[in-house]
C-alpha cells in the first residue's frame, strides 16, 4: 500500500511538474498566436489597432498592383468583404498572387485615398504563410460564373460574397437560439435516421450499412433489423417532446431523394422545425413565425452582414441584377402586421385575377409556386395562408371546426414570400386518438376496420406516434421553417444551391 | 389593363378585409391561448403570479392522493423538476390519474406545508385536454428502470429527470452558441452526406435512395453518381471553411455503423467540432477547448438546470448511486488551469501507478479506457494529453518539430475527464503539400510514387481536402467534442443512451 501510495505521489509530482513549466496563455483572442496585436481585419476597420506602429494582420491576397516604387495589396482574411488595403515595395510584393496566404507588420496610416478607405498598412515585414500559383487558382480575381464556384464548393467560400453569406447563416442560427430561448422555447436535437416518413410521400434515402450478416440469430442482417432512412422532417419526433416539456424547437439536416433539379429544392438542406403545446388557435403559433423571421431580419438594416448584403448590389462580378433598394425593400416589406387570409380567399384572389396562369388555380387543388408568388405580389408583403383543403394535404392535420362551401379543410397554414413562394408551412396536429387512426385509414396508411381492432402491427412504425394520443394528449401545433431558403431570400440569392454550403442535389454531391 | 387594375384592387380589398377582421394577438407568451394568466409552473414558482386569485395552468398529473374532503394533485408541464402542488375538491380529481393533462384555474395561496413548497394552488375550475388511462401508461408514478425507458424514448421525455436533461441540452446549446459568437467563431452548417470517410477507419453507413435506374445515360444508377456515406466527422469541411474566412464550428450529427455495444457508444450522435486557422501554436487550440467547456459547466453552479440535476441525487428512482456533492465536485473540478502533459509522460504515469491494467501500458499503443481514466483521477481533474506516436494516429495531423526518444509523435491533444475519459480529440493539421501527400502514402490510401505524378484519380474522394494545401495554405488545427459525452459527464449520468434523446445502436432504432 506504501508502495502504490508512493508512486501516486511520483505520478503527480511528475505531471504537475510538467503542468508548471508548460506555459499557456489565456487569451480571449485565439486567432493568432501573436495574440496582442492580431487583429480580423474587420475589427482593424471597424476600431483602429491598439497601437497604430505596431500592427499585425493575416489574410490572403485578393489582388496585387505593382507601381515601380510600390505596390498594393488587397488583402481578404473572411472576416468582411471589405478588404484591407496594404502598401509594399516591389520587392516584397515580388511572390505575392491572387490566393497567397500572409502574416503582414507595419504602421496603420491615414490613406491618402480617403474615399476608398480611411486607413491603410504601411508593411514593413512579411511572411509567406502559404504560396498561391495563380495560373492554376481556381479563385481568380476576375468574376466567377455561380454555376462554375457550384463546382467547386470547398474553395467557393474564399470568395468576398461567399463569405458574406457564411456569416449570414452564422449571425441569423446565433439570433434565432437567443430569440427562442428568450421566449422560453427549449432546443432539441432529433434524430436523423428514422422508421417513418411523415409526409407519407416523397423520395426518402434508404440506409445500409457495411455492416454485413446477421447481428445475432434473431435479425434479418440490417444494423438497424429493419429499414431505416433518413429523416425528411422532424416533426413528429418534435411532437412528442411538446407534449412532454412543452414549447420545442431544431434546426436539423432534412432529406429528399427527389430527382427535383430547380433552384428551389436539394436533397440535404436545414429546416427550423417548432412545436407549442397546449394551444388551440393556430395565431399563436403564425404569431412565433412572424416575430422569429422579423427577428433576424430586422437586424440586416444595420448589422454588419446586412450593409455587406447591400454593398455586393452595386459591385460588379457579385449577385447581380436587382439594386440594393430592392433588397433593402425587401427587408422592410417583412415589418409586421402580415395579412392572413385563408386558401378559399387565396383562389379567389388567383381567380379574379385576370392573368393566365399556366395552372388553372381551382379549390381543391394545391398552389403551384406562381401562384404562391402572385398571392404574395398583391400584399408586397408576406402572407399566410390557412385553412387549405383536407385532401390535399397529410393526414396529422387537424380538421377545421367549420367547413368551407367547397369542402372540408384543415387547420394549417403556409407563408408566402412576394417573389419567392412557401417559405414555412404549420399545422394544428390531430391529437385525438380515434380521429387520428380514421385519419391515417382514409389516406390508406393503415386497413379499415373498427378502432378498437388496430393492432400494433397495424401502425407499424407510426406506432409510436399514435402513442402520443394515448396518455394525456394535448392540442398542439407547429411548423417548419426552409433555412436555407430563407438565407437566400434574405441575401438575395436567387438559386438555393449558391447559399447552401455544400450543396448536394440529383448527380451532385461535390465533395 | 383597367380590368385587370379593377380585379387586382378587388383581391386587395378582398385580403385586407380580412387582414383586418381576423384578430391575432401579439403577446410575447405563446404557451397558451389565455396569456394574460397563464404561466409555465417553472415561473409560477420562481416569480409568482400577476394576481394570485386568477392564476392559470397547463399540465400533466403526475400523482393524485384523495383524502375525504380534499385531493392533492401534482402537476408538471416539463418546465421544471419541481411539481406545482395543486388542492382540488375529490370530486373535481375523480377523473384524474398520473398523465392526465389538465388545465386549472384557482387561487396562489401559501401552503400550509412551507417546508415543502411555500404556495399552493386552490383550484376552482379544472378542464380535462387528454385523459390518461393509468393501468396502461408505460409512465408510472413509481420508479421505471433506465433499460425500460429506453425502450420507449418518445414517452421517456415525460419523466421528471429526463425533462431536467433535454433542458440541460437547450441550456447547453445556447450558451455554447453565445460564447464561440462573441469569440468571433462562424457556426457553420457542414454536410451529413459525404464521399469521403474522414478518419480512413470505422464502420460508416451507406446510403441508398429509393430512385431507381439511371438518372441519365451518363450516371451508373446510384442517385449521386457514386457511393456515399454518412459523416464520420466534420473536420474536413470545417478545415475547407477555416481556410477562408478564419475559425469556425459545427454542431452536427456525425454517425459511427460500429456494433459498439457500450455505455459510451453510439451510432448517432451531436458533435461539436471547430477549426482555427493561423495557428501555429496548439496550445491556443487547448484554450478554447477549456474556456469553452468551464462557459457552459460552471453556470450549473447557480442555473435552474444545476439545481435540478443536484436534487435528483436525494430523490429516490432518479439517477441514483453517487451523491449531490459528488456531482458538485464533478463540476468545480472543471475550473481550471487545466494540466498538460504529453503521451509519453501519460505512460509513464501508467507504468509507474502500480496498477494491474487489463493492457499494460505501452509506448507505441493506444490508451485505453481504463488508462485514460487512471491519468484523469491522478489528476482529479479534466488533463490534455498531448504529442502521441504518428504510427497509431490519423493521416492528417501535423508532425511535431520534435521527435522523442521512444519514435516520432504528432501534435495532438486528447483531453481526458476524471471517471469518463476522453471527451475531445484534437491536432494541428498538416498543411503541407507535399508531406500531406507522403503521409496519405504512408497510411496506404494512395500508391506509391513521386508527388508530381499523383493524378486525380488516385486522390479519389480526398482530391478536393488536397486542394485546399494547393493555394494559400496555412497553419491550423482544432479539435472534435462528444457532445452526449459531455451532457452525460455533466448530468452524472452513466450511458450515453440515456441522455442522447433518440438513441440509435446496433439493433435499435425505436422510434
């Protein structure tokens, strides 16, 4: 016991020997390892450096011009798309390009172009972090078309725009997690390979696994024992945490193996899913959509992101077409109140509208996206749309408590965006037990025959689901959110593929 | 043109009636439909009500005890461990069992049992949302194994400890989210389908899609072209992504097709994983990883989260064993400065302890689980190890400038918690062309040959994580956190399956 006690004591003695001599700082800057004077070069831009004779700045080149006694250097590190702007003699300059990455020193100067920029580095030492060969660079100065950076989405994200956009996504997931749980919402990871495809329609991808034979004598050689996918919406995993902790929300990869090859849809994309329990009127939750998408919007009128937004509207070789009018345009159009009217209001306004639609709009039938974007167009605003027909649309839904002339409806709604189409659909859920499993027969998911016959077998793996019902329901509702579709309106993307970052769709899954 | 104008102000009209005459209210508490009164029981008994004589409140039963002229119920929403002590009449709890859902209304008065809970509620009106047959409801007042609910994880949400761990995940999430945005960290969004297997090792997953046949003349039939997988890491796209504008994390799912059958393993799982990039000294690479965890562990101290998960220590049927101040300690532990040793000082610490391991220690091999606990509880803290032999790590990690005596290392940290083992891994990254490509060499994932002649083709799926060494490289690292792990080490709780909320492992996928 001696023995043991004495070479615990070596092992200590050792380590914290060790632990003494090893010296790590605890600086609240850790970009750098010169901690003290690296800066972003947004904070550079934005604040000045603490000492202007003594300023260091990483980053890469965006462009070199070569005077006989100078050059300038563009200089980008990610952190804004404006760039730093550096003076050198040739000579330093002499094996910089387009790509090159460098650890710059020098004074921080009053530029003596002031319209450009206020200030610019006066470099007196340089390193070479990493050499660029220009010739091959697949980032050139010059402007790339979207769809050649669509090939080559690992290096896309170096250039100015496309980083604007990473920090887009970035500022609006960190607003909405303090927006919701502010607002007392609790986050929640669900899962991604699943039993069950809550449409009940749409392509799902299929799992294998390389795990090969049998598990053990009882499975059938699956890792999983039966037929696993990936999930195409969380909802129903969220549903059953409403009805346990009450208001619940994700952000979670969804799936779709659909051969769609538009600008509006992928096969692997984010989707905002949020579900309230204990609520009966369907405003209270089209109440959360507003405030939740004004709450990251809003902030573009004066946050960083947003001026980067607008600034990329009047460059050349950038998101080109509209002004930043319009684009700040459509950030005010999102100030509330939205209009709410119901479907049956909605193809009355198609039809009387006078245009000649390529679909005829008619009750019973669902929206198509030019639709959508006329309803929209009438407001300049964005819309819900509620209270669409049963047929048409999954069997959670809860009916309305009064039914149309047309028909019977459900109590859901979809919110329209001018030019853009659905962005979020929501729902009241069905949460009676025997209205759901009639619900679930006259979609075909389960046999007819009396309630009290359905077996478990029956429900299969929407068993689970239908147990919700069972033990203290409760009237629910929620809704799912297209992120990444949202991103894109917001920046004025027009194409979904060019604001996710690794974009994958039918054929293409780059890397 | 006038009758179009005519029809388009008509469907104004139209929509602006009914914007008009539909009434929904913009209160900030989305709970429930009667915000002015009702509150979740977590503010009801921190703050009280607004007016003690009209208090409203949403619930689940979770026991009844009637008495001849009273009952007293106890009711939680998932908002809080603690329930809301309710006084009804025996005929007003005559429908009641454990997971009824309720409303009640009544009056906030103080309670004639202050040593338990200072104010109860008179309850005047009760409205029945869901009944709940108690012979049948897998959730009993009584205690339920951990093996039992983790066979039904859509209803196990509804006990009081498991409610206390999904708010500790949301608690979690949001304050990791708020620390690394106010660090100037990006939170990124990288894929879940991938090409590549990030760690040349591990069961991975394959994917199928429910398309069949070719996509086009050109394709082989497979929905991507060629075989793809679910990720096994996020470093290679964060590595992509820090290249361009700087550091950057994910919290993401990340998948492992192993038959693992243990307490720590699982075959979904959230990771938390970031990259640095113009960083050449690791040891800024350690910081964040301390600073990070102590943000989100030393608020248990004071938090609502903290409190409960101390208190489910006293409690019977809750996650028994070890004591409050054990889970106390657990977490003061985590102040730091946390030690830093390297590998070969860990197997001296193992070699020296006197301890009869399982393995024996040895330079060259892995750490075991039973080494890495031993190195922690000498400690008795969280330790990095750090600089472990190239030959049993990764392709990708960077060489250390010095070899030892025993064999060539690479710098790499692996931090080990007290009792749990290791909870991160991290490295710098090779960012060297020309070694990255002998390294792949080496490990076996390419022929042999000189750098100038690799083509394309032997790259394979890596061709595009080689590109980034390929134009402006430069130093950088970062590490991968298990973020189950994590919430399990804070929560005291044993297996991982019992904090993951839906978890999957070989065979079981329940829902």
């Amino acid at each position: 016991m001696a023995t043991v006690r004495s070479r615990l004591a070596h092992s200590v003695k050792l380590a914290t020997r060790h632990t003494k001599t090893r010296s790590f700082s605890s600086t609240s800057q850790y970009g750098s390892d010169t901690a003290s004077t690296t800066l972003s070069i947004a904070s550079l831009l934005d604040r000045g450096p603490a000492d202007p004779n003594n300023v260091c700045v990483n980053g890469f080149v965006r462009s070199v011009r070569s005077q006989k006694r100078r050059s300038f250097v563009d200089l980008g590190d990610g952190s804004t798309l404006e760039p730093l702007q550096a003076l050198l003699s040739p000579e330093q300059a002499q094996s910089l390009s387009t790509g090159t990455a460098v650890r710059l020193k020098g004074a921080w100067k009053e530029s003596r172009f002031p319209e450009s920029q206020t200030h610019e580095l006066h470099v007196t030492a340089i390193d070479i972090l990493g050499s660029s060969d220009a010739a091959t660079n697949p980032i050139q100065k010059k402007y790339q078309t979207k769809e050649f950076l669509r090939t080559i989405p690992h290096l896309r994200s170096r250039t100015p725009f496309n980083s604007t956009l990473l920090r887009l996504r970035s500022d609006c997931i960190s607003e909405i997690t303090r927006f919701l749980a502010a607002e007392g919402f609790t986050q929640t990871h669900t899962p991604i390979i699943t039993s069950s495809d809550c449409e009940g329609a749409g392509q799902v991808f299929h799992l294998e696994s390389s795990h090969k034979g049998p598990i053990s004598e009882h499975d059938d050689g699956t890792f999983f024992r039966s037929p696993k996918y990936l999930t195409v919406s969380s909802q129903l995993h969220l549903e059953a945490l409403a009805q346990s902790i009450g208001n619940v929300w994700t952000l979670s990869p969804t799936f779709r193996a659909e051969k769609s090859d538009t600008k509006r849809h992928l096969s692997e994309f984010y989707m905002l899913e949020l579900e309230m329990s204990f609520v009966e009127d369907m405003s209270v939750v089209m109440n959360v959509v507003e405030k939740l998408v004004q709450s990251i919007t809003l902030p573009l009128l004066t946050s960083r992101v947003g001026k980067e937004l607008l600034a990329t509207r009047t460059r050349d070789g950038e998101e080109t077409g509209e002004s930043s009018e319009w684009l700040r345009d459509r950030w005010l159009a999102m100030k509330g109140p939205w209009p709410r009217i119901t479907y049956t209001e909605a193809i009355q306004i198609l039809q009387t509208s006078g245009i000649n639609f390529t679909n005829t709009p008619q009750w019973g039938l669902g929206l198509s996206i030019e639709h959508e974007q006329h309803v929209a167009s009438v407001f300049k605003k964005p819309v819900f749309v509620t209270q669409y027909p049963r047929d048409i649309k999954p069997f959670y839904m809860l009916p309305s408590r009064e039914s149309t002339d047309m028909g019977e409806t459900v109590d859901c709604f979809d919110l329209l965006l001018p030019e853009a189409g659905e962005l979020v659909g929501g729902s009241m859920r069905e949460h009676r037990l025997d209205p759901l499993i009639a619900s679930m027969r006259s979609s075909g998911m389960i046999p007819h025959g009396p309630p009290e016959f359905i077996s478990d077998e029956q429900l299969g793996s929407l068993k689970w689901y239908v147990d919700l019902r069972r033990w203290g329901s409760v009237p629910h509702g929620g809704f799912g959110l297209g992120f990444d579709r949202l991103l894109g309106y917001l920046a004025g993307v027009q194409n979904i593929r060019d604001v996710n970052t690794f974009p994958r769709w039918v054929g293409r899954c780059e890397c």
